[in-house]
C-alpha cells in the first residue's frame, strides 16, 4: 500500500515538474513571432535587397530572415532552385513559398507567415538644408511633407525651392522636379505635396547669399529664402538700415558672364525718398552703401568747433 502511494505521489511531483518545461517553449516562440512583427513595416511590394522573414510553422529549420538578391530571389534551405519575389507582396511571398515545399514534397500543408524587416529598394533619402538628412522606408501613404518632417523640419538657410529627383523604375519620368519650399508648406496646391514611392532623393540647397557691405548698422551675408531674389529696401532693412552720413548713390557689383562684375549706380537718396522707384537684387550681388566722406568731415569740424567754443566760453567766465 506504501509503496503505491509513493508510486502516486511521484508521478503527480514529476508531473508538476515537466509542466512548466513543456510550457515555456510555446511561450518563447510566440514572443519571438510577436517581436517579429512588431518590426513588420507593412505589406508593400518587396523588392532586390529587401530583409524578409519568413516563418513555418513547425518547421524552425525553415524559419528565419531572407536577404533578396539583386536579382529579386531568394533561395529556401531545402532547395538550390531561386524563388523570385520581388515585386510581390508579403501575403503573396507566403503563398509562393508554402507552394514551392508542397511541390518539392517537404511539407503537405505548410502555414506560412512573411514580414519585411527592411525595405532597403524603397528608401528615400532627405538631405540638404534640413534640420536632420535622414533615410526612411517609403511605406504607406508616404508624401513629400511626412519625409520633411522625419527630417526634422526645413532649415533656416535653405533656399526658395526643393529638388525631388525619382527613378525611372518607379514608375514615374526620370528628372529632377522643382518645388516652391513656399507654396508647398502654405498647402494651397496639394499636388505639390507628392507621393513617394521609394527610391527618391528629396535636395534642400542651401538659399544664395546677398552681401551688404559699406555704411549700414549690420554688414554682411544673408540668405535669399524667395524665389527672384529681393530688392534695395528689403536689404537695407536685413542690414538693420544706412548709417549717418551716407552717399547719394549705392552701387551694385552684379557677375557678368564673360566680364566679371558689373558696376550699377543706384540712386540710393531718391528710393529712400520715394522719389526713384525701388530696385531688384539678384543672387550673389554685393550691394556697396559708400559713405558721404566730406558731409561727415564737414560735421567733425562742426563739432570740433562747437567743443572749443564751449571750453573757451567756460574759460572766461572762469576767468572773470
């Protein structure tokens, strides 16, 4: 009688001992499925380069990631033959794959999974003037605005436009396409914002300098963020305005092709007036505010006279 109760109790404790073993193993493999899926980037068409990974169940030898050759295939384990998957999408992949172990009589009814870790033949590229050049997967509803923003924004010295360049693979006419920076965050033309389909390079060039050099507050070079440049009195309130005793006349020192620079005379005195009609600035200018030298000689003897006449007045009454 003992020793069947001792028989009892022994199959119940190495019954209880077993359970926890047989248990974790299911554990361990859906939290590696769920891992892998939470890094799914989702079911767009895959293509060469791509990461995949696919999954069978029960078959762990089977289970694991595929890198997609240049050629657009991937070869399983059990088989030296290429399976071509590119242009696919992962739910197709995963038809093709189960179909390809029951044609080579590996497995009769095989349950397969596919998810995309990296989409390397969709990327698109974001650099220039921007606040942070990134690289992301054009997966989704992906527009040229939500690639702007994983880049953290347009930077402060970016010119008036941005250059979207696109593969001919993609469906789309090779060239670059010019878009107003203006316009496109304005959201008055909704086109403009495009819709990126992989294989992009979004440029940001930096915005053309104008330099103000001469008799103003603050001298120096300033980006042009409009399309067409700017004009004398937008300048001269970037430079913060003239300063006392300034010429007649500004000049204009414009690039000539074959010339070099070129000279303009600007009527400086008259635009400041309203008498002269304002005038246009170009890229790359450099616009010279001279100084009226005699005007501010003629006032330091003004104010030298001045001076000594206050001494000497205080003199005499000292004096007397």
């Amino acid at each position: 009688m003992n020793r069947v109760l001792f028989a009892i109790l022994f199959v119940q404790i190495a019954a209880a001992c077993a359970w926890p073993i047989r248990s974790q193993a299911p554990q361990s493999e859906a939290q590696a499925n769920g891992e892998i899926w939470a890094a799914n980037l989702g079911d767009e068409a895959v293509g060469p380069d791509d990461l995949i990974y696919i999954t069978v169940e029960g078959s762990p030898e089977l289970t694991r990631s595929y890198r997609i050759s240049a050629e657009g295939a991937i070869t399983l384990p059990i088989s030296d033959a290429e399976l071509k998957v590119a242009g696919q999408t992962p739910p197709v992949v995963a038809r093709a794959v189960a179909r390809s172990l029951v044609e080579d009589h590996v497995l009769v009814a095989p349950v397969v999974s596919v998810a995309v870790l990296d989409y390397r033949s969709r990327r698109v590229s974001v650099v220039g003037a921007v606040r942070s050049p990134a690289v992301m997967p054009a997966v989704g509803n992906l527009r040229l605005l939500d690639a702007i923003a994983h880049a953290q924004g347009i930077a402060p010295e970016a010119g008036p436009e941005l250059i979207v360049t696109r593969n001919e693979s993609a469906g789309h006419a090779a060239g670059p396409i010019r878009i107003p920076i203006k316009d496109l965050l304005s959201g008055q033309d909704p086109e403009l914002n495009l819709i990126l389909h992989g294989g992009e390079e979004i440029r940001v060039p930096e915005a053309p300098k104008l330099f103000i050099v001469g008799n103003v507050r603050n001298p120096g070079a300033y980006p042009l963020n409009e399309m067409g440049g700017t004009t004398l009195l937008k300048a001269l309130a970037m430079s913060q305005g003239v300063l006392s005793f300034t010429a007649r006349n500004a000049y204009v020192y414009r690039e000539s092709a074959g010339s070099g620079r070129q000279e303009i005379a600007v009527p400086l005195r008259e635009i400041l007036h309203r008498k002269s009609p304002d005038i246009g600035l170009l890229p790359n200018d450099i616009l010279y505010i001279p100084e009226n030298t005699k005007a501010h000689l003629s006032a330091d003897v003004l104010d030298k006279i001045a001076n000594f006449g206050g001494s000497t007045a205080s003199g005499l009454i000292i004096w007397r």
